[in-house]
C-alpha cells in the first residue's frame, strides 16, 4: 500500500522563502494569518490526510459506489471521514468569515487541496465541488440565497456540485436543452427539466442536502451560449429554520462505471420540474459558471500536482529498496545480492523528471494562488488587476500542464515498479488511473490550449502576458550579474526567447488564420509551462544559493533544489527546441487532408 | 463498443509495395507463397478477428478470470473462440510443417499478430505465449522433447508459458531460486522445484495441457545468470500415446489483479517437485530464454502496434460524428448543430501523430518480420547474417517504441472522446490500461534501452549498426536527385544527421564511463526509433508518389500516404532535437544527487 507524507518542508521554502507568504499579511482580512499560523494549519491538515484519508484510498478504488434506486452509497469510511473533516472545519479554510469560514488566504486551500489529493483524490471531489458552487454563490447569488446556504457550504454539512454537461453536449454549452421556466406558485422560482451527465457528486450520503447549481435555458432565451442562465437546485428544499424539507425533484438516475476516480460518485442527474433559483442575471449564466470552472480548473490542476508527488514519494522508496542487478561502475552493495536500482542513470532520470517538475508545478501553483489572494483584497486596484491578470493567463497552463505532468509522473512512477506497478494491490496504478480523468474534466486539455491562444493571448493586446513577461525579463537580468546563477539563467533565456517568438508569430498568424492558432495551441501551452517552471525553478534556485551557505543542518535541502534545477535546465527545458519546431510547421499540415481520408 | 476493421489496404501497400514481399517467396520452403496466398490468409484472418474476438474484447475486460482451487476459468466465450482459432490453423500459421505447422513467412504471423490484439489482447495472450515455447523448443529441445511436444504446441491443444519472474527478482534473473535436481527414478528427468510470479497463462480452460518453460538452478550451478537452466515442466504428463495423463507437482496458487490484460491469467505458479526435462545445455538457461524472450519482445512490441490502431480507428469515427462547437474558420457544418470536432486542428494534429506513428511502426515491423524469414531461410549466409544483425539491432526499438506508442495512441484516442473516454462502456480507457503493460514486461522499456545502447550498439564494433545506417544513407542519397522527395529527405537527413552524432558520443563517452551510455539510453532510443520511422515514411512517400499518377481509384489512398509522411516529417521528426539536446546533457545531472537527497 502506497505511503504519503505531506511535503511541509518544500511547502515551507516556497512559502516563506520563494514568494514570502508574509506578505499576504499586509492584506486587509489576512492581518493574523502569519507564517507560522498557516504553517500550524497545513501541519494539522497533512496529519489529517495522512492519518484519515491515505488509508481509504485503495479500498475506495476497490470498493467503488453503490447505487440502487436513485441512492447513491460512498464506500466504507468515506461519511466517517468526511464528518471528521467537516468537523476539522477543512471545508470553510479559505471561505469567508461572515458565512462561517476561517478567511485563510487563497493559498492555503491550495496547498491543502494538494495534500488532499496525494491522499485520495475521490474524496478530495466531494468538498471540491462543495467550493465552486460556493464561489458562484458569493458572486452571484442574491443575498437571500447567500443566507440560506453560504452557512451549510461552509461548514460542510451541505454539498454542491456542477450541472454543466448533457449528453451530446461537453465542450460546446451552447446545445443545451435543460429548461427552466417561472414557477406559477413562487415568484422567483423556476422549474427545471432536464438531463445532466457526468455530474460529480451528483448524489452521496455524506451530507444531509446537495446543492445543484444547473445551467439551463429560459423560455425566451436567446440561441447558444448566450442564452444559458445558472439555477440554483438544492436536493431538498431548505425550511424556514434552515433545515432540508420537502424532496425536491430531481434524481440520480445512475452512476457511471469509469477507469478511476471510483469512490467519488460520477452521476446522471435527472430534473423533472425541480424548483430552481437564478444565479445571477438571467442568460447570462455562463459568466457565472466561469466563475465555478476558472476556480475548478485550478483546482484540477492541483490534482495533478498531487497524484504526482504521492507516485514520486513512493517510486523513491521503492528504487532505494528494490534490489536487483548492479549498477554499470561496479557494485554499490557488494554485502547485498544486487544494488538497488537507484544505482542506474535511467531509473535516476525518471525520479529526477518527476521531481523536477512536480515541485515546479508547486511553486507555480503557490504564485498563482498568492495573486488569487492579492486580486481578491489588495487595496489598490491596479495591483489587483494586475494579479488578476496573472491568475487568468496561468489558470489554462495550470489546469492543462500540471494534469499532464500527474498523467506523467503517475505512470513513470508505476514504470519504475515493473511488473508490480501493474498490480492492483501496489496501488501505483490507481494514481495513474486517478490522475487520467484531471486531463479531461473541467475543459479538456486541448481546450485550455485553444483558451490560451484565443482569449488568453490577444486579450487587451497582451496586456495579460505582461503579468509573465515582466518579471521573467527581471529575473533573467539580475541573474546576469550573478556568475554562479549563469548556467541556470543561460537555457531560461534561450527558452524565454523562443517562447517570445512563437508568441508574435502565433498571434500574427493566427489573426489571419485562426486555424494557425489552433494548430500551434497545445505545443505552444506546453512550451509556455516549460518557461514557466523554468522562471519558477530560477527564482529557487537562487534563494537556494543564497540560504546554502549558512543553512547548517539544511544544506541538503538548498543542495538538491540546486541540483534538481540543473536537471530540469539540461534535460527538460530543450524539449521547447522541438516545440517551437512543430509550432512553426503550421497548420497547413494538419488541414490539407481530407476529412474522409483520415 | 469500439468497432475495428483489419487494415488490409496498408499491409497490401507495404508488402507488396514498399517491401515486395514477393521476394519472399524466393527463399527455399516459401516457393508457394505469393503475395495472393498471403493476402487471402490476411483477410481470413480480418475475419476471424473481427467477428470472433472483438466481441468478446470488453466482456472479457469486464468478468476478468476467475480463481478457485488452482483452476482458472477464462471469461465467457473464451473456450470457444479459442477452439475456433485453432479449428481454424492460426497457432501453426509460420511454424515447422514438420509438425504439423503451415509454414508461412514470419511477417505473415507479424501482421496476424497486430490483427489479433486490436481486437483483443487479452485473448492473444494465450497462443502467443505457446509461441515463445514453441520457439525455445524448436531451437533447444531434444528430437525427442519435439517429437512429444511440438505438435501439441502447433496445432494448439496444449499451450505453453515463460516462467522466469520469482517474487524478488525480474530483471535480474541472476537472483532466481527455483532449484532443479536430477530425478533418481528417471533418467534424464529432473524434479523442479520453487515459486514463480507474474506468469501468463499459467493456468486456463482453454488447452487439454499446459508446457511451462522454467529457468531453475542445477545443484552444481555456478552463481548468476551463468549458472542458469531451462526445463519444460508439462501440467499434465503426456501418455506414450501422446494424450495427457498423471497431474504434475505444478499448481497455480493465485492469480493477479491487474490494471488491464483482465482476460489474460497472470499466475503464481508453485512448483514442488514438479517433473521436468532440461531443454539446452545445462546452465545455459540464459541463451534458450533469450531465444523466446527476443521473439516475445517483438510480439509484445506488435501488442502496441494493435492497441494503436484500434484505437485511431474508434477516435476517427467519434471525431467525424461527434458535434460541437464550430470550426475557427467558421461553420463547416451549417445545416447541422455544429460542426463534427474534425474541423479542428489539434483534433487533426491528434489523429494525425497517432496514425504516422502507427504507419510507421507497421511498416518497421513488416521490414523486421520478412528480415526474420530472410535470416532463417536465406542460402547465403551473409545474407542471413545481416538479416539477423538487423532484427537483432531492432528488437529492442520494436519493443520499446512501439509499446511507448501504443500508449500514447490509446491515450489520445481516448482523450478525443471527452468524458466519454473516461467512462469503461465505450472501451477507449479498456485499450489505455491494456497498452500499458506492453512498456513493462518482456523487459520493462529502460532495458530494452540499455540493450541497445550496452549490447547491440557496441557489439563487433558496430556492426549491427551498419544493417541500418546503410540502407538510410543510401536512400537518402538516391531522394536527393528526386526534387519532389526533399521535402521529406531534408528533414530525415537532419534527423539522421543527429542520430549519427549521437550514436558517436554515447559510444565514445560510454566506453570511458558506462553510466554515460545509461543517461542516454531511453534517449537515444527514441531518437533511433523516430530515424527509424523517418526511414519507413520516406520509403513509403517514395513509392506513393510514383504509384500517385497512374492509381485511379486508389489516388486518395496514396494522397494521405504523403500527407501523412509530410506531417510526421514536420510535427514529430523535431522532437528528435530535443532527445539529442537531453543526451548531450550527459550523466553528472543524473549522477551527482545522493540516493538519500531524492
């Protein structure tokens, strides 16, 4: 069975030396949140995961949900472990203090999402949902429906989820058919009616009422995505005392049968003329439901980032104890009958690819997370519009790069367990599993690309990439006058120059021909997160220096952040070499063949 | 469920176009067989497949095998098929017609190979294990061990297995436990005993008996691989009458639970004084193993081929009918609610690498498969040597590559079908999580590198190199004077050009420090295989531009070959700057963490 410990030291350095968590106490709200107060947190969270989460991984895989007549059962333990979290307050850590929450910054919740994630992902779904309708809820919603539900969300004894996708329609919201039309018996209420897939947390026994938040058409609404609103479904219809009342209607119809993720519920959501509240202004519901996904999206980035390092943590220890043959110098442990196989340049390679990135994805998370934090309070609105900016350019790479590094790293891990990776009870194949679905829910990797290129890019003339550019130029030129940091900043500025390039040419090709865009967005998300944790890796690397030399007991840690660097530096970053070749190949390629000769 | 059609049309193309598989037909003992028998075999065969395998493909994945007392029972409808199979002749399609076997090419079987598992893996376990005993006998067996065994092998009532794995060693045979002695009550006979692991088709319901080929130790064995045997321990042992008679002292003592392959049995088996009979020389175990072992790596890296194919051909019909969204170009599909995702170019960019990976590959395997017949029929023994030398260079490519591919292709078709993908019904995760135990045994992926790099690169200085630089350099010599071939020449002469240079270094620096040529290895092979691929596609564009003016019908097949080849020249073949960028690197990034520091 597969161990996890929360990496509280690596957490510690981004935090309070990489990006100074400390400076989020100078903003309004956050003035008692201290480095050492969020260190305590996330020390008492990583001992929850570890302790009551870790442990119900597997079985949950095994055991999968039940359904049976609309009821939805989450395997054994799960309601147990999710009072004990409720009751920790883990699900109002970063949520607003009026409703109940402890108003910790953005940041935190990132980093405990992640640790939730390395434990057990399926449970992580539960309250992870529970957060995106929160978040719609505090922006959209009318102060009476703040009351009457923000509390529960908060405080976790009730649910949300996300009723966003129909059966012929994913990616393309416009081809919704769920209708809601005015209850003739309550003003302001609606009838829903409609079918929703893929619902997760659709329905489960861990809380006492589920709140649905359902995109569905008005009767006079406009065609495509601009006639979308956003409803509010609860399961149960709430009392006057706030407690759930009358059955509401809608209903699981059934749960999937998916690859992993199997104890989080996957479900088809049946409305039958559910009574419904508006979220926001009608039609205008897909401005709402950004709200929900850009927050999920990041979200399920972080999942990505998590399974990754729990795969990495466990493929260490297995290269450092499984014995077998010798390493190509000469035996490392002669009294031994074989050396373990950490001894081999690959084995290292694939450790050193999981490591490299994983906890660059770390610190980028944590610097997007910070500037969640600064948009949402910062007193000058130009500081907050500015981390804004940097919050929507990074949230398509987050959610598409860390999602591929989890698929990644998550079979490199299992790869190095050979033939017992491939085995159920090792659990190395349920991260890869578990890490797969993250490429595909909340936008499919491809579509975070297209966002990037399309919206992300030439909005207000690249006046987001700014937010990037700026401080990576900054960096790049400090590290000038540092001769040791020279042969980390050197492959940075080749990469950043290349990334400098494919950015003209794709934002001058594709105004002509948006196909060019297209054609270049995945390769171009993917070279741009190689950039990005490339400038992250530099920004450690040179606090790493600068610590090394009085760090006393510490020097291993400055040591191997420097070393992991220069590994991502030579063996990870020329891979924007061929990036930037295939970008420039155009999409000429792509769309001279025919659709029927494929 | 995913649909499948045998692709006869491009394994025309290449054997009688690309390779004349007519040459074939040259060799002593293939004198009957034209390129018309052979096809009519191949179509049988499609046929076979398609309607008697692929529908047992997700019920198989579903029910999985059962366990119970020893006994293995495979899924439902596998005992029939299988009887079917062999009613049918396929499990002595290339074997000896001395024993009963027809005698077809080895690239015939190749292409039957890549049928069987696109429409079921699971199922092609079962005879393609019989083959590696087939061949370890055929090679290494006695007359007499041949006369009892090998016609029960060919005809297909009793099967065969590999057990070599025992719980603390795999890679590492060296380390194996499992002891032989000789037998005192029959000469020749040894009692075998020990516990071997992770043994396909161990035990099932679908033979009258089970031929085990098991590495074990002699009692005077020297330490090491040197001082390892190979037995054939039969379930059953055969009667004088040739049928099975008294149980032997080998039992399965469970089977595994997998993240795919579910249909396929992996089973401990525990012998205990199991009877059995030396097959080779006694402690030459080893060089009788690699004789199956090469064999099943070729087979297993078809595994990936298939699993490739199945799955392009499933994610080009979803993205033809899929609707949603538009085109960037505007609608493509006016009439309709929107336009099938075709439209898009990095759906195109998808469907396009997985297909000219999976052209390629099949092009490289049918060059490898007819260099198997020419090395073992040719009358001149030159001949047959750089046949060998060639099939012996690509084994580990094929291996690696190949399964590298087959997941990766799996895995994009999957993505291509959304959430769709995600959930086991529409069988494209089945394929993912049945692909991926092809990168890890028969020797996982790194070693299949270090064989390249460690055995195959160096040996006789460089000789089995020559059997594949040649025919490049010629080739590309010869496009150079065709102006409508640079296109593709200049890119693969590039490629080429850093796959020499790398080739040199690796060999240079790996000589002076071993561990130089381990950080290249994963590397440098897939910069080889991506020449390799190159090589096929120039090949291949060759010929389909000088068939293009005068095919008629056929002109679209012939219009996608080149489109094809200009893709993968463009979009794939850069990667290989990066690969050599990551080589250059060298081994100190890798070498100079401690064990502890990870």
């Amino acid at each position: 069975m597969p161990t996890y410990k929360a990496p509280l030291d690596d957490v510690r350095f981004i935090l309070n030396e990489v990006f100074p968590v400390a400076r989020l106490a100078e903003l309004p709200g956050h003035e008692d949140h201290t480095p050492d107060l969020i260190e305590a947190v996330l020390a008492e969270g990583a001992k929850f995961v570890e302790n009551e989460l870790l442990p119900l991984n597997r079985s949950g895989d095994e055991e999968g949900c039940h359904y049976e007549n609309g009821v939805v059962r989450t395997p054994q333990g799960f309601p147990e472990a999710y009072a004990k979290f409720i009751e920790g307050g883990w699900t109002g850590l970063s949520c607003d203090p009026d409703y109940g929450g402890q108003g910790l910054p953005h940041v935190v919740n990132f980093i405990m999402e992640e640790f939730i994630c390395s434990a057990n992902l399926s449970f992580g779904m539960y309250p992870g949902l529970s957060h995106g309708a929160y978040n719609a809820l505090t922006l959209h919603g009318t102060d009476e429906l703040k009351r009457t539900y923000l509390p529960k969300l908060v405080d976790g004894t009730w649910a949300g989820t996300m009723c966003l996708t129909e059966p012929h329609c994913g990616t393309d919201l416009g081809l919704i058919r769920t209708k809601a039309v005015p209850d003739e018996a309550e003003d302001g209420a609606y009838a829903i009616t409609g079918t929703k897939i893929f619902i997760s947390a659709g329905e489960h026994d861990l809380t006492e009422n589920i709140l649905h938040l359902v995109l569905a058409k008005l009767p006079d609404a406009p065609a495509g995505t601009r006639g979308i609103s956003l409803f509010l479904v609860p399961k149960f219809l709430p009392r006057d005392d706030g407690t759930p009342g009358m059955r509401n209607g809608v209903m699981c119809g059934s749960i999937e049968h998916k690859m992993g993720i199997k104890a989080s519920s996957t479900c088809v959501m049946n409305f039958d003329g559910a009574k419904g509240w508006l979220v926001g202004q009608p039609h205008k519901g897909m401005r709402a439901m950004f709200t929900m996904m850009n927050a999920a999206r990041l979200g399920v980035g972080i999942q990505g980032l998590g399974l990754a390092e729990v795969s990495y943590q466990n493929a260490v220890t297995y290269a450092r104890e499984r014995l077998q043959g010798r390493s190509l110098t000469g035996a490392k442990a002669p009294d031994k009958p074989a050396d373990p196989i950490i001894v081999h340049p690959d084995v290292r390679k694939t450790l050193l690819t999981m490591r490299a990135h994983t906890e660059g994805c770390r610190a980028l998370a944590c610097w997007v997370g910070m500037n969640i934090d600064i948009a949402a309070k910062h007193p000058d609105p130009e500081a907050r519009r500015a981390a804004d900016d940097l919050v929507a350019l990074m949230t398509p790479i987050v959610k598409a790069y860390f999602t591929d590094h989890g698929f990644d790293a998550t079979n490199m891990g299992m790869q190095l367990y050979g033939g017992h990776g491939y085995i159920r009870e090792y659990g190395m194949e349920q991260f890869v599993r578990d890490a797969r679905i993250a490429q595909i829910y909340e936008g499919a990797n491809a579509i975070q690309a297209l966002d990037l290129v399309g919206r992300k890019l030439p909005q207000d003339m690249g006046r987001l990439l700014r937010q990037f550019f700026h401080p990576v130029s900054e960096l790049l030129e400090e590290a000038q006058e540092d001769p040791e940091l020279l042969e980390f900043a050197i492959p940075l500025a080749k990469a950043f120059g290349k990334l400098q390039q494919a950015t003209a040419i794709v934002a001058q090709k594709g105004m002509k021909n948006p196909d060019e865009a297209g054609a270049a967005s995945t390769d171009y998300l993917r070279l741009f997160a190689l950039v990005a944790l490339g400038y992250m890796w530099l920004r450690m690397v040179k606090v790493a220096r600068e610590r090394l030399p009085k760090a006393n007991g510490a020097a291993g840690f400055y040591d191997s952040k420097i070393k992991t660097a220069r590994f991502f530096m030579t063996k990870s970053l020329p891979q924007v070499n061929a990036l930037f070749l295939s970008i420039m190949a155009g999409s000429r390629v792509l769309m001279d063949m025919d659709a029927d000769a494929f």
